[in-house]
C-alpha cells in the first residue's frame, strides 16, 4: 500500500488573503471554500482521479487565532515559467509578497520571499526558454 501527496496545509490568520495570492502567484483557482478554510489547486479532480492516479497536490489554508512565531520548518520553491527570476520577483511584489532575510548567502542563486502573512517561500531559477541565438558565421 502506498500513500499520496495530496494536499499542503498552510495556517494563516486570513485563508481568503492567502487564498488569493497564491492562486495569482500559481495560476491556481479555488477548489473549497468554507468557513475559515480554502483549498486551491490548478484543477478539480473527479474521485476517481483522487484515488487512481497521481494528482497535483493543492494548497489548503485553515485558519488558526496564533500567529507565526519562528521560520518555517517547510517552505515552497516556485520557478517562474514565462519571466525572467528578476521579473517574477517584482511581480510577486506587487500581489503583495516581500524580499526576506533568511540569513542565506547573498550569492545564492534563488530570492527568499516571504507571502503577505510572512511565510517564507523561495523564487528559484526560470524555467522559461532562454532565445536562442545563432552564432555569425
């Protein structure tokens, strides 16, 4: 018997916010809604896609009174598919994340962010093609 990853719980003060940037940040759409709670994803699986094959796992967002005291023990990596890293940086600024300080070298290759109740996520390397240029002859 085996197991699947199916869905990431975050705890926040407002799952709607929360909700909201990450479906802009993932090009995702809500799934539930109910009362101090959101589940996103990038589809709606019928129960038989639950239970036959592996899904991408969605995003849930629960509600909790306490706030987040120390860094995350987990964290999400995103990778821009259609910007440049610098690009998406700057868009995920204007939905509302900001840069974080995770104490990391400054030469790394990925940007530590943190979403609008200040979980740390990281913006990774793009996956968008790069152009490809012919060298002269």
């Amino acid at each position: 018997m085996t197991s699947r990853f199916t869905e990431l719980v975050v705890d926040c003060h407002d799952p709607q916010r929360l909700a909201a940037f990450w479906c802009e940040v993932l090009d995702f759409t809500v799934l539930d809604r109910s009362e101090g709670k959101v589940e996103i994803g990038s589809w709606e699986p019928t129960a038989e896609e639950v239970r036959t094959s592996q899904m991408p796992p969605t995003l849930v967002f629960i509600q909790v009174p306490e706030a987040r005291i120390v860094k995350n023990r987990l964290h999400l990596d995103v990778s821009p598919i259609d910007n440049s890293t610098e690009e998406e940086v700057a868009r995920l600024i204007s939905l509302g994340a900001t840069r974080a300080d995770a104490g990391h070298d400054p030469a790394r290759s990925w940007v530590v962010m943190a979403d609008p109740e200040g979980n740390e996520f990281d913006v990774l390397r793009t996956l968008a093609p790069t152009p490809h240029v012919t060298p002269p002859a």
